[in-house]
C-alpha cells in the first residue's frame, strides 16, 4: 500500500549556497555552511512529517539528523533512504482477471510518477557534524598565547561546504518521497488516536507508544494474533483493595523526585506512586563461605 508522495524543492537553499561560495569570505563561506546542515536537517525531517502517523516522538531515541532517518528504516519504512522509481500501469487489470503473473506485468505500459533519490544515513551525519566542528563554532584556545578567531579556516570549511552541496544536489535530482508502501496494521488507542504500524517491520513484544504527543499510553504487539495490549501497572488500594490500573508509561517517565497521584475508583482514596531506592543483598551460606 502506497499512502502518501510528496516532494521538496532545494533549489533556493542550493543558489543561496552557491551564492555564498562565490562571495569567498569568511563571513560567506560560514553561513554556506550553515544553510548546508539546515538543508540536511531539512531532507531528514521531511522523512520524519511523513512519518507521523506512524510514529511516536517518544520512539525517536535521538534527535540527530541521521539518528532520525536510521530509527524511520527500522520503525516505519525499510526504503525510506533507499532509490526508487515509482510507476503505475496505463491500463488496469480487468475486472474478474485470476491474479496477474510475472509475465503479466512485464507484458504492461507503464508510465513512471516520480523517483525517490536515496542517502547513507551515516554519510549524511558525518557531514552535518563536520560543517558545524569546521564552521559554526569558535575553537576553544588551548593556551593563553593562543588566538580566538570569529571564523575558522576558510579553506576548510569551502572544502566541506563543496562536498555536503555535492550531496544535497544528488538528492535534490528525487522528484518524489514515499511515505512508505506495505500492509499496515492499526489500532484505536484509549485516548481515541488510530496508530498505524508496517506490518513486516513490527517485532512480537515490541512497545508502540501512543502516536498522541499528550497521551501516555504505550502497547505491546503480540505478533501471534496481531493484536497490541495495554501497558500498565496493577496498584491495590490499601484502604478498600479496589485493583486500579495506571499506564506503565507514566510511571516510566517518573523523576526520582516526581509522583503521580489519583483518586481510587472504590472509595476515592487519594493514592501516590513514586520511584523509591531499594537494595537487595544476597549473604553466603556457612556452607558457601
């Protein structure tokens, strides 16, 4: 299943960078630098708006650029950075047809939508970090006699800018992004948010947070029947013994100096669940002395 395309236009980013260059200041080749990495932030977090119907922030374990991208390979779509052409058949299969074979669709006109220009995560990480260690930070003096310059090297950072722009034009050449293609699966949280998953990139046991920035709640996917289970912990009532269930998430995300309270569904007591150091010590038997 195809759900979305879209695309991104660069070329103003890359002409404003190009125009950078061509100043050859220290000033001019700096900002290139900057407009480099915002353009890089830019092919990634586009990846992320697609992505969000399918994923939680809290799944995103680190901002970074490429950090980004790698967890959308794993989480939402395998060929998010990959290249590919899209392309639909002039004619549909008629209608009653037995299911169409190798040789079917071989045999059909197809006309192309668009292609989706792939990237190294890795490679694209590693040039966002080095246009900022080159150029968007004064280097720290490492003795008194040391000089503290506005700029750095300017020679250095043209070198990199040349090559993070060599990247971004590569990229810029996709005429589309796909937000992914795979039978989904979806669910209804409590909170009334449909969650949608891939189907072949969810794993048994694996934790799908809630996609509801305001909501806490988070499932388990049992891949047995394909279902997603509610997370939560079980707290007694001291005063009435009424079972009241809270979301698992909540208290995870819970301070050592933090607590949550609610009122109990039996008698309304008021109950507080916080994070408490405990120890556990294991003393030898005589036996194992």
């Amino acid at each position: 299943m195809l759900a979305e395309m879209v695309m991104i236009n660069l070329e103003p980013t890359i002409s404003q960078i190009e125009k950078l260059l061509r100043e050859n200041t220290a000033a001019s080749v700096t900002y290139a630098a900057l407009e480099c990495r915002l353009a890089i932030e830019r092919i990634c977090y586009e990846r992320l708006r697609l992505a969000h119907d399918y994923i939680s922030h809290e799944d995103l374990r680190k901002w970074q650029p490429s950090d980004i991208v790698k967890t959308l390979i794993q989480e939402f779509d395998s060929k998010a950075a990959e290249t590919f052409t899209l392309s639909i058949a002039r004619e549909p299969m008629p209608e009653g047809s037995p299911p169409p074979t190798r040789e079917d669709y071989e045999a059909k006109e197809w006309i192309p939508l668009g292609t989706q220009v792939g990237f190294a995560p890795n490679k694209l990480g590693k040039l966002w970090n080095g246009l900022a260690k080159l150029a968007l930070h004064i280097e720290i003096p490492t003795s008194k006699d040391a000089a503290v310059n506005q700029y750095g090297d300017i020679q250095a950072i043209k070198s990199k800018v040349t090559q993070a722009l060599a990247e971004i034009k590569r990229i810029s050449e996709g005429t589309l992004m796909s937000s992914g293609m795979g039978e989904e699966v979806s669910f209804e949280c409590s909170c009334g948010s449909r969650n949608k998953r891939r189907l072949e990139l969810l794993k048994d046991g694996q934790t799908i947070n809630c996609i509801n920035p305001d909501c806490n709640e988070s499932y388990d996917y049992v891949q047995s029947d394909m279902s997603f289970g509610r997370r939560t912990f079980d707290i007694i009532c001291r005063a009435c013994g009424t079972s009241c269930d809270i979301p698992k998430r909540m208290v995870e995300k819970l301070k050592t100096d933090q607590h949550i309270h609610f009122d109990c569904e039996g008698c309304r007591e008021a109950i507080y669940v916080s994070w408490r150091p405990t120890q556990a010590q294991r003393t030898k038997s005589p036996a194992e002395a």
